[in-house]
C-alpha cells in the first residue's frame, strides 16, 4: 500500500509561523498508481514538468503490505 501525502507550506494564524500542513492524503495499491496521481495533483494545484508549485511538495510513501 502506497500513500499519497500532500504537504504545503502556510501562515500559521496564531504564531504567524510558517508551518507544514498535510492537506490530504491518498491511498494506492501500488507505487505506480501514487507516482501517476502525484502527477495529477501536481498539475491539479498549478505545478507544471513534474514540479510542484513553490511551498508545496506531493510525496509517495511506502506503508507496508503486498502491492497489487
């Protein structure tokens, strides 16, 4: 099982800190349906060539078990 992890970088409204925040996260059964919809969500949020756009980062993670 592969996951999806959508990371940005945001103005924390409390401590005006810049912080990670997960935005969402998604499962795939296998590396190669996360790589494709790591893509997808790059493009989605306005990234272009495989690049996400500035302050954000999509990474596919390993979670354990058989892939499919």
């Amino acid at each position: 099982m592969w996951v999806l992890v959508f990371i940005n970088i945001m103005m924390n409204g409390v401590s005006q800190d810049m912080e990670p925040v997960i935005e969402a996260w998604y499962e795939y059964p296998n590396m190669n349906e996360c790589f494709i919809a790591r893509d997808r969500l790059i493009e989605a949020v306005g990234g272009s060539n495989g690049y996400a756009p500035i302050g954000t980062q999509m990474v596919c993670i390993y979670r354990g078990g058989n892939d499919e």
